[in-house]
C-alpha cells in the first residue's frame, strides 16, 4: 500500500501485529520479496556496489556491510559473479544474486514470486537446496510459482489462487502431480554423435547455416565454439543448455544482432528474436502502435495494418489500443510472434518462452506454434519443458561448453497429456 496504494478489506498481522502500524523501514526488515523479474532488484549495475550499499542501508556501518555481503554470497555461491555487471549475468544467476540481496537484513519472512522463473535444471536443484537451508534457518516462506512441480516434496501446503481466492488443492490432484513429477524425473537426453555436414550439398533446403562460428565478448572468454549446423526450412529447432552456456548470445548471433569474431552465418530469411524477458521486444504505448511500426517497410503499409488488425482479432486481440505491457507473459509471447508474422518475418527466433507460464498456458502455447508453418528456433534450459516441445520438434541440440550437439530425449509420451489432465481438473 505504501508503494503500489489500493484499498485492503480486513487486516494482516506478523507475530501478533497488524502491518498497518508498521513503518516501511520495519516491513523491509521483516519481510522481503523477490520480484518475478530479478533484474528489478538492482540499482548500481556493479552487482558488489548494489549489494554492500544496500547493506549499508540497514547497518550503518560499512565493515558490517561488507562482511554480511561475504556471508550471503558464501551461502548462495555466488562469490565469483561479484564483480560482474548485473545485465552480464544470465537470468537464472540474477535470481540467486536477488535472493542474496534479500537475505542482507535476515527477515522473517520471504515471499518469492516465481522463484524457479529463468532457472535451469542446475538452477532448480540449488534453489530446493536454498529453501531446506531457509528452513533450517526457521524463516517462513511464501513461493508463487507457475511450475511447480520441482517443489511438490519440500512443501507444506499448496494452494491455487483463483478468481481472488485461495484455495487449498486437495489430495487426489496432489497424487496426479506426484504422478507427472515422477516422470519428470525419468527424462533423460542422449548424444547423437557428430552434425552431418550433407547441407553442404543441398544448401537450398535449409533456412539458415552456420559456418565455424566462434563469439566473445570483449576480455571474455570464447562463448561459442566453432558451431557448424544447419537449420531446414519451415522446421522446429530446439537449443536446449543450462544457464549461462551461451544460449541467448547463440540466438542473438543466428538473428544478426551479434556478430561472430569467426565463421560465416548465413540466413535464407527474415529473422527475428524474441528475447527471454519478452516485455523488450515491444517499443510502443499501444498494439496499434507496435503494428504499424512492424508494418513500416511493407510495400504497402494499410493493407499490412489492415490484415495485420484481422490476423490480431483472430487471436482474441480485439483492444488494439491496450499497451502491450499489461498482457499477462503468454499473451505477449504470443502477440510478439503474430507481430513478427504480419512483418513476413518467416525465421522466428525464440528465448525461453515458457518463462513464467502455468502449465497449461505452456501447452497452449505449444500449439500455437505448432500451428505456424515458418522456421522456429527456440532454446530452453530446462527437460520438462523439452519433453513439453520434444513432440513438435525435428531437431534437438544441446549447447555446452560453447559446442554444440545433437540429442535425443527419452520421456513417458503421456507426460504432456498428464499435463493437460491436471489442468483440467484443477483450472475447470
């Protein structure tokens, strides 16, 4: 209420006391909240200056600052990224850094909105390993997460929140989760062996061909390593890594908006990317907006606008005077996709797009892309959303230590009908 105003009907209490007669400066010490999007947490972009001056704010005392900066950094590993700037951190490195900011003051209590958002299958292991240390610690813990199922075992109650209330899930749909969390478990990938070089010879089948491609950024050390593959026309390509493998900067570089220090790419297409956090495609206040400036090097930019308004009302877009920035995720992946089909981009580039869906907008999402004939590349970070794509996919790929190989995934088939059962049940 402080920041964001509204009304409350009832009261809150901590420990006995109603929040209302607490001070900012006291909530901050008692309860902290990690934002869905970790990059918002920070100020100063030298991630040690954000976190000692944060610090700083509740001690006093700079020695007592730094040194409760040593002590979280310790408990979340994170000591060898201090000295980074924050945007040069992937997302799933980024939550870890925000969890260690709010940890500075030792609250009671930490409510973490879509705390799994932007991890890998590292990443989601470690943060289970953070929440049994916060229990040993005795704090309480509030978790909002669309994908939940990594957290069935290390909770005490699950609720979903719907049309304003909360409602507790009840046994017999907690079984059915355990049931897909156990196939989850089961996924495993496998290596191919080499990347045929046949494109060589056919080159006009394929949408885009990298040739020994090898990328650093300045000072750093060599992201990608001489990538060699070759992407068919009109086919589902996916770049499965972990967090930091070089996923974004692979994607950025088959787009164009990287370009490699060696090696050739070339590109049998428009192509476009849509970045993990999906909110900095858009550059307009409105959808109307944003589909004329897609439509501003057409031939004929009314009959772009035109078809590009039909196409937008056929997938429930009716107020194309809605600022893009207050659909829900889902919706501006998918409007980011349908603006990137009336501009004729026809190779699609895609980072992470289940980011911070529920799992049934993820199958929904799922067949809307199926549905679209162009060239799809997609990277993912985690197998369950793997095994979600694996069905519509032609082509895996696994990006680490800056090489890339071909794989193939083994996972029950019902995995994603399981899916869509729960959902069922649950969301009817």
């Amino acid at each position: 209420l402080y920041i964001y105003g509204g009304e409350i009907k009832g009261y809150i209490k901590i420990n006995g006391r109603d929040i209302s007669y607490l001070s900012v400066e006291e909530l901050r010490s008692i309860i902290q909240v990690i934002n869905q999007n970790p990059y918002t947490h920070f100020i100063y972009p030298r991630i040690i200056d954000d976190l000692v001056n944060y610090a700083y704010t509740f001690y006093k005392d700079l020695s007592k600052a730094v040194n409760t900066v040593k002590e979280v950094s310790r408990w979340l590993n994170i000591e060898g990224v201090l000295e980074k700037n924050i945007f040069e951190v992937s997302g799933g490195q980024c939550k870890k850094i925000a969890i260690a900011k709010a940890l500075i003051p030792n609250p009671e209590i930490l409510i973490m909105d879509e705390p799994l958002m932007w991890l890998d299958d590292n990443g989601y292991r470690e943060l289970i390993n953070i929440l049994k240390m916060f229990k040993e610690m005795g704090k309480t813990i509030i978790l909002l997460e669309h994908r939940f199922l990594p957290l069935l075992g290390y909770v005490d109650n699950i609720y979903r929140f719907i049309d304003g209330n909360l409602e507790k899930i009840q046994p017999k749909d907690i079984a059915i989760l355990k049931d897909v969390e156990n196939m989850v478990s089961q996924i495993k990938i496998y290596e191919r062996g080499n990347i045929s070089n046949i494109y060589r010879n056919n080159i006009d089948n394929y949408d885009v061909v990298l040739t020994n491609i090898w990328f650093r950024f300045q000072y750093s050390d060599w992201i990608l390593k001489n990538i060699d593959i070759a992407i068919p026309r009109n086919r589902t390509v996916i770049i499965y890594g972990l967090n930091g493998s070089g996923k974004s900067t692979l994607l950025k570089v088959i787009a164009g908006y990287l370009k490699p220090q060696r090696g050739f790419i070339k590109r049998f297409g428009k192509a476009i990317y849509i970045p993990q956090n999906v909110s900095l495609f858009f550059t307009e206040e409105s959808i109307y907006s944003e589909l004329k400036n897609i439509c501003l090097r057409s031939l004929d930019r009314d009959i772009c606008v035109e078809k590009g308004i039909e196409l937008l009302k056929s997938y429930r877009f009716d107020d194309i005077d809605k600022t893009p920035f207050t659909l829900s995720w889902g919706q501006q992946i998918k409007l980011a996709v349908l603006l990137s089909l009336i501009g004729r981009y026809d190779i699609l580039i895609l980072d992470e797009p289940f980011t911070g869906l529920s799992y049934i907008d993820r199958l929904r999402l799922v067949e809307f892309l199926y549905r679209i004939p162009y060239t799809k590349i997609i990277a993912i970070s985690s197998l369950e959303s793997l095994a979600l794509l694996a069905r519509n996919c032609n082509t895996i790929y696994m990006l680490s230590d800056g090489v890339v190989k071909p794989i193939d995934i083994e996972f029950n088939k019902m995995f994603p009908d399981m899916i869509y059962r729960w959902c069922e049940a649950v969301y009817k």
